[in-house]
C-alpha cells in the first residue's frame, strides 16, 4: 500500500463521520438564519461588507474574493469551503480557524448550519 493511497483512505474515514453528521439542509429556512449574517455578508457578487462577498462561496477558496483583506489566518489557510468544511466552521468559526477576523459565535444547532449551507449553495 503506498502512502498517497493511506492518507486518502484515512482522509476518507476522518472525513465520512462529519459528513454523515450533518443533516440535509433546506434552503428558504437557510435563507431566513442567513439574516443573522447580513450584518457583515451579503451573497451580491463583487460586494464586500465587513465581511467578503458570500457569491458562490461554496467551493471557493478561502482568502480568494478580489479586494477584501483577510486575516493571515483566513488568507494563508489552504481551505476550500465545501459543505464539511462550512459545517464545522460555522459552528464555532475562532475555534476551527483561529486567527480569523470573523467574531461571530457560530451556529450551535447543525440544521442550522445546514440550512445556511443549503442557502449558499443556491447563491451562484
């Protein structure tokens, strides 16, 4: 077995157990808990806030949307938001990336999460 197969076959595993945590999102309520983010976000593409532009964030590189200046940590991450990645990031954002300008709690309640989720993923 080489080492490139192990590191796939155990990314595999770690990351199977978040993905079947979370639950399967629904959009217009995603759209009604994404009010609580309008005060630094919006989903317009091209618009930063206090927050960068949430167009087409799912998928995106992190520290990737022209003209909005990211936190080191944020900036230099490596992370691309897919579903996994937003759903353990939006339920305690300082903690899963710490160094990041995002001072917000989080979503403690996973449909929560998974509701925005569903949410953004039709902002394309």
């Amino acid at each position: 077995m080489t080492k490139t197969f192990m590191f796939a076959a155990a990314a595999l595993f770690i990351a199977a157990p978040a993905a079947a945590q979370m639950p399967k999102g629904d959009a217009a309520a995603g759209e009604k808990t994404f009010a609580q983010c309008k005060a630094c976000h919006v989903t317009t593409k091209g618009v930063n806030r206090v927050g960068p532009s949430l167009h087409a964030v799912v998928g995106r590189k992190s520290g990737s949307v022209p003209g909005f200046k990211y936190s080191k940590a944020n900036a230099s991450s490596g992370v691309t938001w897919d579903e996994a990645t937003l759903f353990k990031y939006l339920e305690a954002p300082m903690k899963f990336m710490p160094g990041t300008k995002m001072a917000f709690g989080g979503l403690k309640k996973p449909q929560d999460r998974a509701n925005v989720i569903a949410y953004l993923k039709t902002q394309k």
